[in-house]
C-alpha cells in the first residue's frame, strides 16, 4: 500500500533505511523511485540501481523534494537482468544487466546532463558516436582486496566474526568483507579462479585478517597489477608488522609461483601499519620479494612501464579507441608545422606520445603536477625513443600556463584531461586565454564537463562534437571527448 504524504510530514530522515523500487536512472548509475504524495512526488535516488529492482537502501541526505539513499541490498531483480555465474560485488553493480541496455541508459543520461548542465538543449545533433568496450569482461588491469576478520556470508546473509575472508568490502560498509568465491567478471579469471587457494594458504597460517574496527590484525589488503601484453600479474601483499616473524613471506611467493607459475612478473610485500584502511605503498614500507617491480603494456603500439602505483588506463583495450578518437578530433584541424600541441593534466603522457607517432613535425607539450606521473611519462617516453619528441613538465596547469604566456598565440589544439573534479575556473580560464584553435577535452564525468563546456562557449568555442566511450561496463562510469573550435 502506497502512504501519502502532507506537507506537515516528513517522507524520510537520514540514516532512515527504506524500500523503494527504481523506476528509471539518472546519470552516474542513479536509479530513481518516485514516491506519490498528495503534494506531487518525492523523489529517492539510490546509486548502483537499475530500473526494476526493488531494493532496500539507508538514506543520507534529504531535501524537500527529493533525497538520496546507498545502497545495501537488491531484494528483486529487474526483469531485465540475466543471472549468470559471476558473483555480484560492489565495484560491479551491473554485472546481471545486458551491456546494450547498460549502455542505453548511460548513452541518455549522459545527454541529458550537457541539456542540463550545460544548456546544450541541441546536444543530439553534437553528438558523434558512442563507443562500446572492446571487452565486457576481464577487462580490468588492476584489483584491490581486502581481508577482514568480519565476513558477511552471502549464503546466510549473516556475519561471522573471528572470520578470515578475502574480497570486496559489504556494500554501504567498510569493514565487513564478502568472499570472493568465483570470479567477479571483472579481473583477471584465473587469479580470481584460485584466490580461494591463496586465502586457505594464508588462513592456514594462523595470523588474522585484520579487524577494520580495533585496527589491529595482519593481513590487510592484496593488490594485482595485469599486463595483457605480457599476460602476467604483479602482486602487492599488504600485512601490518604485528607477529611478521612468524610470517614466511618467500613461502607465500613460492605458492605463488606453483599456481600461476611464469605469469607472476613480480612479488612484492608491504608492510603498513597505518590506521587508515588504505593500501597505497607509500603509506608504508614495501620491499620487493622476487621479480621485477613493473609490467609492460602496450597501447596503439607503444610500450608503458607500469608499477604497482602507476596511473594507467583501467580498460587498456577501451582506451586505445578512446585515444584514438581524441587524436582524430585534434587532426581533423589543420596543425602548422613546429605549431604547439599541449597536453594538460596529461599524467602519464601516453596521450602525448601517442600524438608523437602521428605528428613529428609539431612541437608537444605534456603538464600534470604529480610529478611521479611526469617521471614514469618521461621513461615511457625514452622507452619508445620518444624522449626528444614530447617535452614534459611537472608542475600546476595553472602556474605552468601563468608562468609561460611565450606559448600564446602559437598553439593549434590543447588536449585536456582533467580529474573528476573538473577543471578549476582560474585554470580554464587561463586555458581559454592561451588562444587556441582546437580544443579536445577528454573527460571520466560527463556532468563537470557539461558545466565547463557552458564556459568555453560563453569565451567563444563552439562545441563541435561529442563522443561517449564505455571505458567501465557493468558500473556507471562514462567518458567523453568532447571537440571544441574558436568561432
């Protein structure tokens, strides 16, 4: 029975925990369930949901007409969804859905942000093509699990303590830990095929998972690193020092070897005792037990170094169309010889290198202010034997472009690649006031482009073109490259 609400009501608190059914989805993997109140309806927005399901989600934020809730369990399927042998995680909320109605409703929500957001009420005669993932499945090169000594069982839907599992977190919780009993379809199958094996080696150990609420425990998290080049894995064990002697770490790596044999590139164990639930080497001291501490991957032909740490493109296979396509909307404008390409927020600099290869007789320009980024971008590039054909800079976009206007008024095309955030407006608008002819910016969230597109073409750049790539099937995430030219 549906309740009504007045306007003396409240329809939800926070922490409240609701059941809802998602009628349709929003951009970013938002299903949404409308509630009828005499006072028209109430709108719940729960991430990770698909129009269908009937799930039961905890509300965190609450406005009048509107809220917005996590979700913790789906307690009916879609009609749409098709159960396969995969097992559902968090990471992977539409593992069950059909990639074509996944991308139907990424394709649409994504236009209708730049509607929106950007005020492109003509956003469907912009845009170009969506560009699906080469690969729906395995597709990712690197994952992270996590121990804990609380394990949710998912046959019994209880919690075990004093547990030992070896998985992705509970959804909505960050210190019980699911079983990773069969493959995800995301990662890598036989790693994740025989990470039963690696948990009964190192349950039988005797140390414990550790115990997210009282910090304490030893093994902590697990991270692999995979080349499809090379198809080999590199592996970060991540323990605390409490009762390290009494763990074998070169045992560990051997039982290693006698599972994957040749494919483990590298073996590395880091000790962190820091409070923090996170696995990042740098919180901690990591030493390197055997191998080599980098994969090799190639993108478009060229080779890439990649460490433990190292950003790279998830979907190496989706990236490649997705480079492929920026650098035909920065060609399709005619570049002068010894013109300037600017590579901004450029990380790694695999976007500038690959421009390198199609382009040697323009002068190319990568700036990102991690500076391990444009280390690893500058040994890549001598790698290819790149080194003198893409100049690369650590430093703030923003600084780099104040501190160097010499580059104004000869540059053909920036790329930009900004974080999710966006792009700061000081920074954009110093990006506009640099002249360019062509810009190409790549972005992972559609919505901060959509507000930025708005800028440039109050600054006079007309949005050209739009192409959405699935770079994560099976999650919420879009990419989108978007062409701008000075009118």
């Amino acid at each position: 029975m549906v309740k009504l609400y007045s306007k003396k009501l409240k329809i939800y608190h926070r922490g409240e925990v609701v059941t809802v059914t998602i009628s349709g989805y929003a951009f970013g993997g938002n299903g949404i369930a409308k509630i009828p109140t005499e006072n028209g309806e109430f709108v719940v927005f729960v991430g990770n949901t698909f129009p269908g399901q009937t799930v039961e989600a905890k509300v965190e934020k609450v406005k009048k007409r509107y809220c917005e809730a996590k979700l913790i369990q789906v307690l009916e399927r879609s009609p749409l969804e098709k159960l396969s042998n995969f097992q559902e995680i968090s990471g992977a909320p539409y593992i069950y859905v059909p990639v074509e109605e996944q991308e139907n409703e990424k394709l649409q929500s994504a236009l209708d942000v730049y509607r929106k957001l950007g005020n492109f009420q003509d956003i469907k005669e912009r845009f170009d093509t969506f560009i699906s993932s080469p690969v729906h499945y395995f597709y990712r090169n690197k994952m992270e699990y996590s121990f804990s000594c609380i394990e949710h069982d998912l046959q019994t839907g209880e919690d075990i303590d004093d547990a030992f599992a070896v998985g992705f977190k509970r959804r909505g919780t960050w210190w019980k830990v699911e079983n990773l009993a069969k493959p995800s379809g995301m990662f890598d199958e036989e790693w994740e095929t025989k990470l039963i094996q690696i948990r009964n080696f190192l349950k039988e150990t005797g140390l414990p998972a550790w115990h997210p609420p009282k910090k304490i425990g030893f093994f902590r998290h697990i991270i692999v690193r995979k080349s499809f080049d090379q198809n080999k894995l590199l592996v970060n064990l991540v323990t605390s020092s409490e009762r390290l002697k009494h763990f074998d770490v070169k045992a560990f790596g051997e039982f290693l070897r006698s599972l994957f044999g040749d494919r483990i590139a590298g073996f590395q164990h880091t000790i962190n005792d820091d409070v923090a639930d996170r696995s990042k080497i740098e919180n901690g001291n990591c030493k390197l037990v055997f191998g080599e501490p980098i994969v090799i991957e190639k993108l478009l032909g060229l080779s890439f170094e990649i460490s433990m740490e190292s950003f790279f493109q998830t979907n190496p296979k989706s990236a490649e169309l997705l480079y492929t396509k920026a650098l035909d909307y920065v060609f399709e404008e005619e570049i002068p010889q010894n013109d300037v390409v600017m590579d901004l927020f450029c990380g790694t600099g695999t976007i500038g290198q690959i421009l390198a290869t199609r382009r040697t007789d323009v002068r190319i320009i990568g700036v990102d202010i991690v500076e391990e980024a444009i280390a690893d971008a500058k040994r890549n590039a001598k790698l290819n034997g790149l080194e003198n054909a893409v100049e690369f800079y650590a430093a703030d976009v923003g600084k780099f472009l104040r501190e160097h206007p010499e580059f104004a008024g000869h540059i053909s095309s920036i790329i930009l690649d900004p974080p999710r955030a966006g792009i700061a407006p000081k920074t954009l608008q110093k990006v506009i006031d640099l002249g360019a002819k062509n810009i190409v910016y790549v972005s992972c969230n559609p919505s901060t482009q959509a507000r930025d597109a708005d800028t440039l073409r109050k600054a006079g750049y007309e949005l050209q073109k739009l192409t959405l790539v699935d770079q994560f099937p099976h999650t919420g995430h879009i990419e989108a490259i978007a062409k701008f030219k000075k009118q």
